[in-house]
C-alpha cells in the first residue's frame, strides 16, 4: 500500500494542474491510465483562449487565467502567444453575433466590429458579403496556448515539490478504508490517501461509480477536426482562431496548415475517440462553405470528446454522499483555458484556503461549482 495526502485520478490538464497546487500541502500521487499524461482531450483541444465560448462562469475563469498564461514556464517555453479570435456571422447570425458581442464585453477590452471588407482583409479565403459573412468581432486579447508546455511545466512544479505522477496506472477498483480511499490499479498496486481528487475526464462518473459515489450525469460529446493545406502562396500563420457566431464552424492556422471543424456534438461513451466518416465530411462541406477553399485533401484527422455537466459548467467541491471525494470535472471544451482557475479553485477547496480573490472580482463563487447544484445526493 503506497500512501499520500492527496491521491489524484486522471492526468489531462486538470489532473496535473491540480496536483501542482496541491503538492506543497502534502504528499501527492497522480494515477493516469494512459501510458503517457494529456492523452485524451487535452492533447486534442484547439488551444486557444478566447471569450467565445461558456457562460459567465466560464467566461470569469478565463480572464483570471490569463496571468499564469502570459508567463514563461520552467524550461524557459512560453506557455501561449498573442493570436486574434474572429467570431463571423452571415446575415442569419447577425443576432447571434449581437448577443455573443455583448456577452463577450465584459472580459475583454480587445473587441473590434468588422464590416465584410475588413473581415476579408483579415482572412482572405473567408466568403464575405451578400448571403455570406456580413459582419465580425475580432477579438485582440486571445491567445494560442501551448498544451504541451502547460502540461510539461505544471509536471515540473510536482516534481519540485517532490510528488509523483504515475502513467499507465488505471483504476479498477477504488473502496473506503476508515478515513481513507484505496485505489486499485489494473497492475494490483494499491493506493491510499484521504482525499480523493476525481478529474478522469469522460471517465469521471465511471470513477466516481467504481467509489459507491453517486454520478453526476456527464455527457461526453465527441468533437471532430480536419487538417488542410494552406492555399498556394499564402502565409497563415498570422490568421486568427476563426468562428461563427453560432456554434457552426471554426478554423485556425497550425504549423503552416489550417485546422477545420464543424463543431459536431456526438454524443459517446467514454473511449479513444475516434473521427468517422461521416463527420469529416461535414467538416470539409463547411470549409467549402464559409471559405473559397477547395478541400480536395485532408491530410489528417482526428476526435476528441468534451464532456459536460448538464447545465456546461465545470464541477469542483466534495462530493455530498461521500466524504474526501472531490469532484474536478465537466470542463468541456474549456479545460486548457480554465485549468490555473480549477486548480486554484480546488487547492482552496480542498485546503480549507481563501477562495482566490480574483475569482470574486468576476462573481464566481463555490457555489457556482458545487456538484449539489446538479442534484447529486446519496447513492
């Protein structure tokens, strides 16, 4: 038996980011079922940070992350650059664009109103005017993040403070012994420790029911992309995440080539998401649509799930029905944008610390997190 103060299940960008915060408290243990950490959906996010997504919660945790994503890791990488969000609409979006505008204004002092002119200057291929794109905000605080680095440096600062990330350790089996939960692995190791942090992703209920702990309901949805050439001739690095006001469609540059998706919402159960036919289809009909391109290659493609509460807002707090359960999930497709504000929101949690002043600057309060909210009561 392998004992700790904290014993963390799951190593995507919550897992990791967690246990960073919670490392100088304790001894910590972090268990990933896949033989490397950030393999499911946080190695397969589109990494950007913008304001176009979530409610306001969402939206609030965000602008607090920013700082931690504006410094420069411990191997001296940048953890994200300046790169623009442009958010579209053609006339049957116009209001979508209106009320997304507004809800956006709050966190950012970087929106800017494009007519179809400045839209096409922006990103030449884009189709504008008439029954195409008529109107934009271009958002110039957004950033591309690195998930690499983020991941890479959050293991750096557990290592420092002498925790231990363990790969390849999947949970089969998880029981209460006195005041302390025992985690078993598929290899027989055993691990025990008093808290207990759930943040497996998709595998979070799945967890939580191997804990006699009720579930909460999350849905994983599976997400798919399409990677293009550029257009012969021109440089894309510099275009910004591209959106439409109403969840239809996005793009972005990457590695000299464009990313492309049709923000697809499948629901799955939870696994190596796979993409399918189907779906990389609609994706190259979108491009096709929205742009001047012409897809007559995909030269990769692949899915990912995002799994959400039931009313898309992340859960972080103990679990009701069990003592030391802690509940660290249902980020959905914000978990890289929110991670400095989930994990200071769980090492505060779970420390019995102050509650990070600069969450209450934007309204956000536990109660806003709290799994009771969902209805999650006694098994």
């Amino acid at each position: 038996m392998q004992t700790a103060d904290f014993l963390i299940v799951g190593g995507g960008i919550a897992g990791v980011s967690a246990v960073a915060r919670l490392a100088p408290y304790g001894r910590t243990i972090l268990l990933e079922a896949e033989d490397g950490f950030g393999y499911h959906s946080s190695g397969r996010s589109a990494t950007y940070y913008h304001f176009g997504i979530g409610k306001s919660v969402v939206r609030g945790m965000t602008a607090f992350s920013r700082a931690h994503f504006e410094t420069v890791g411990a191997n001296g990488t940048a953890l994200s650059r300046p790169s623009s969000a442009l958010f579209i609409a053609p006339p049957e979006m116009l209001a979508g664009l209106d009320a997304l505008e507004a809800e956006m204004r709050p966190y950012s002092d970087g929106l800017e109103r494009l007519d179809a002119d400045a839209v096409r200057a922006v990103v030449p291929v884009l189709r504008c005017g008439g029954d195409g794109i008529v109107a934009a905000v271009l958002d110039r605080t957004a950033r591309r993040l690195d998930s690499e680095a983020l991941q890479q440096d959050y293991r750096a600062a557990i290592k420092r403070e002498g925790g231990r990330s363990i790969a390849g350790a999947r949970v089969i089996a998880i029981a209460r012994d006195g005041a302390a939960w025992v985690a078993t692995t598929a290899a027989g190791d055993r691990f025990a420790a008093p808290v207990l942090v759930n943040a497996a992703g998709a595998w979070c209920d799945g967890i939580a029911r191997l804990a006699g702990v009720a579930p909460l309901g999350l849905q994983p949805l599976r997400r798919t992309i399409i990677v293009l050439d550029a257009p012969p001739g021109q440089e894309v690095r510099d275009w910004p995440f591209t959106k439409t006001a109403v969840d239809d469609f996005y793009m972005l540059p990457e590695s000299g080539r464009l990313l492309a998706c049709p923000v697809d919402e499948v629901p799955s159960e939870p696994t190596d998401a796979q993409p399918e036919e189907y779906d990389i289809a609609l994706a190259a009909a979108k491009v096709e649509h929205y742009t001047s391109l012409a897809v007559r290659r995909i030269g990769h493609s692949w899915a990912g799930l995002r799994t959400f509460t039931h009313d898309r807002v992340p859960v972080a707090g103990f679990a009701p029905d069990a003592d030391g359960f802690f509940w660290l999930a249902g980020q959905g497709g914000y978990g890289l944008q929110t991670a400095p504000a989930m994990s200071a929101i769980a090492e505060a949690l779970i420390t019995g610390g102050i509650w990070p002043a600069g969450l209450t600057d934007w309204g956000i309060a536990p109660a806003h997190l709290a799994p009771e909210r969902l209805g999650v009561g006694a098994v």
